[in-house]
C-alpha cells in the first residue's frame, strides 16, 4: 500500500469523525449540522450500491465514499446480512420525523461510524507487508 493509498485511509478517518460528531451533537443537543445529511445520503448510495454493476451516477452518489479504499473499508466492518439493518437505521436519521426514534437509529449509527473509523485508522497505521518491503529497500 503506496503513501497514497494510506493517505485516502487517513482522509476516510476524518470524514467519518465529522459525520460522528455530527451523529453526537444530534443525540446529545438535539441539533442538526449541516455536516449530517449529504454524508449520510452518500454512505446509504455507497451501502446500497455494493454488488451491483457501477455506473457514474452511482459513483456520484456514493461521493468520497465510493473510493475504492473507503468501500473496502466498509465492507470489513460491515457483514453482508447486517447491511438491510444498517441502511434502514441510517434512513431513519434522515427521515424519522420523532426525535426518540431518530435519536436510537443515530447512537446505532456512531456505534457503527466508530468501528469504521478504527477500521480506517487501522489501515492507515499498518501498511501491507509489500509496502513494508519496498520500503525497506
């Protein structure tokens, strides 16, 4: 994995402290950011789309997390029959119009930022072992 690759990996990381935050001050404040909805909405393309054929639109709409490293990453952290669950919960953010149950479906949903970020954080702290090689030459 090049400097390149770790530092989508880094940049991944951050995104997903953003959107956790803004996941916090949601449950904790009962405030929406604006940091909130456009990177849920891309996670959702990005969950929904997993499998099928890609086409520009749905890259667009995955936005940064349609990168190829970030997907990755998600996929890890996220088991083929928990991903139904993890999209209904996170529509439930954006749509719920009662404050308890978007605040539930939100603490679901930084349980799951979380691991993503860790899981980021982890790639971007231990390179593969070509990469380790190459750079001990």
């Amino acid at each position: 994995m090049g400097a390149e690759s770790r530092g989508k990996y880094l940049i991944f990381a951050l995104r997903i402290r953003k959107l956790t935050d803004a996941l916090i001050a949601l449950v904790e404040e009962g405030r929406e950011t604006p940091d909130l909805d456009e990177p849920l909405k891309e996670v959702l393309a990005s969950l929904e789309d997993a499998g099928k054929p890609t086409s520009v639109q749905s890259l667009r709409q995955r936005g940064s997390f349609g990168h190829y490293e970030n997907v990755v990453t998600i996929d890890e952290v996220v088991k083929a029959q928990d991903k139904a669950a993890l999209v209904q919960k996170l529509n439930t953010v954006i749509t719920s119009n009662t404050e308890d149950e978007r605040k539930s479906s939100a603490l679901d949903a930084i349980s799951f930022f979380d691991a993503l970020e860790s899981r980021a954080l982890y790639h971007y702290n231990h390179p593969s072992p070509a990469q380790r090689f190459v750079a001990s030459k």
